[in-house]
C-alpha cells in the first residue's frame, strides 16, 4: 500500500503535471488556505512578528495593510509592538525585509 502523506500527495500532484513543483503546489495550497481562512493569515503574520522572525513592515506587506494599520491588528490581538531595532543589524534585516 502507498503511503497516504502530504509529501507523497505533493510529489503527486506535480508528476501529474498539475504544477511544475512541489513549492508551485504549497503556494497554491497557502492560496486556497487563505482565501478559505483569512484569519490563518493574520495569526501567522502576527506570531511571525512576536517571534521577532519578521518585522513590522514585513508583516504589513504580507496583509497587504499599512504599517499603521499593522501596529492595530497587533493591538488588538494583545501584541507587544517593538519600538525598533537594538542592533545595526537587526536594522539592516528591517531595511531588507521593508
């Protein structure tokens, strides 16, 4: 029997020609996710940004809303809003990720 796990279900959908490769299938799927469950989104951006994985400005852009509009949605979901980079590279990160 086959195994029956998103890798095998991935490797499937692009040896059927579906997508060209396994990432073109997990952003089709992130898509479809989203489109279902705004909110995922939202709570992934915000986790990201308390993690300190991504910055302010990234997370913005991922909503696709204004860095003011950002620092709300963190607002209301009880977010620590960071002030700003302590290091010249955590900076430069934000400058790149901006």
């Amino acid at each position: 029997m086959m195994p029956k796990n998103a890798d095998w279900e991935l490797q499937q959908l692009v040896k059927s020609g579906l997508f060209p490769d396994e990432a073109a299938a997990l952003r089709s799927a992130l898509r479809a996710l989203y489109t279902v469950n705004p909110q995922a989104r939202v709570q992934m951006a915000i986790r990201a940004y308390e993690a300190g994985e991504i910055s302010l400005g990234r997370a913005a852009a991922m909503l696709g809303v204004s860095q003011e509009e950002m620092k709300e949605i963190l607002r209301e979901a009880g977010a620590e809003i960071h002030l700003g980079p302590d290091t010249v590279a955590e900076a430069q990160a934000d400058a790149s990720n901006a």
